[in-house]
C-alpha cells in the first residue's frame, strides 16, 4: 500500500509522519493499493474538503467521492544533493579507513554506528598487524572489505528508496 499526499502529489514514504515534499501531514495522504485504486481518503479528490466516511457525495462539490482523480507525481530519476554526498563521504574517507559517514548523512543511525565502531576497531588492531607481512596483508583485505562494503550499504539504500 502506498500513500499519495494529498497537498502536492507525491509519494510519502512509509514510517514519515509529513511529506518531504511540501510538508502536508501523511495522516491526511490518500491511502493507495497496488494496483493505484484510492482505498480511502478523508479528502475530496476533486476538492479537497473534507469529506464523511460513507460518503457517496463530497457535500462541497458534489463529485462522486470514489472516482479517482490523483495525478500521481514520481520522482525524478537523479539523486538528490543530500544522496551525492552521502556518496562522497562513503567514498572519500572511505579511503583512508574512515567509515560510517555516508549512513550519518543517509540518517541512518544504527548502521553509521556499527560502521564508525568497527573503524575505532580497525585503527585500534592496526599496530598490531603491521609488525608482519601475512598480517599487513590481511590488514589490507580486512579495510578493503570494510570500504566496499560500506560503499555498497550506501548504494543498497539508494536503491531501496527508487532511485
């Protein structure tokens, strides 16, 4: 099930309690199925006022209150500012070992810790693997690791979203 604001046209994203958009609350949104029937709204879709639950009619306009008339709006297919440079600080201190600033920007706070902890890890441990080659080698393949796949957690949530 979708939301669709009722204010600007564009899709709420599940958990938001407002649409990014233009602001309008996402408790007023028109409630979508699958295949983009209205399953209910409390507004007009001709009018926008409000309108009684078993309504047949909106009181204001007179418009059938089950026929749809939402202009669906989807998003732009290039990322915004704020995915570009969660992009760039997942790639940029990424090399030099620093992880979990994408997910900050990303606000996803949960996975910047886990990221931020094992990069105090991996400076913590790295003393103690320079001493010999195998170890400085498996160094190396663990911050690699740690770099590709905080880059692809990064790009893993981009996708998720639609972009």
């Amino acid at each position: 099930m979708r939301r669709i604001c009722n204010g600007c046209g564009n899709e709420i994203e599940d958990g938001a309690d407002f649409c990014y958009t233009c602001g309008a609350w996402a408790k007023n949104a028109f409630v979508l199925n699958d295949e983009g029937t209205v399953l209910y709204s409390n507004r007009c879709l001709n009018c926008g006022g409000d309108l009684p639950r078993e309504a047949e009619f909106c009181p204001y306009c007179g418009a059938k209150a089950d026929e749809s008339q939402i202009r669906l709006r989807t998003r732009s297919p290039g990322l915004s500012k704020t995915d570009v440079l969660a992009i760039l600080l997942a790639v940029v201190p990424g090399f030099f070992n620093i992880f979990g600033l994408g997910q900050i920007v990303q606000k996803r706070w949960s996975k910047a810790f886990i990221f931020i902890t094992l990069t105090i890890i991996l400076l913590y441990l790295s003393p103690s693997f320079i001493g010999s080659t195998n170890t400085y080698y498996l160094l190396i393949f663990m911050q690699l690791g740690l770099f590709l796949f905080s880059l692809s957690d990064v790009f893993r949530s981009l996708r998720g979203r639609g972009h």
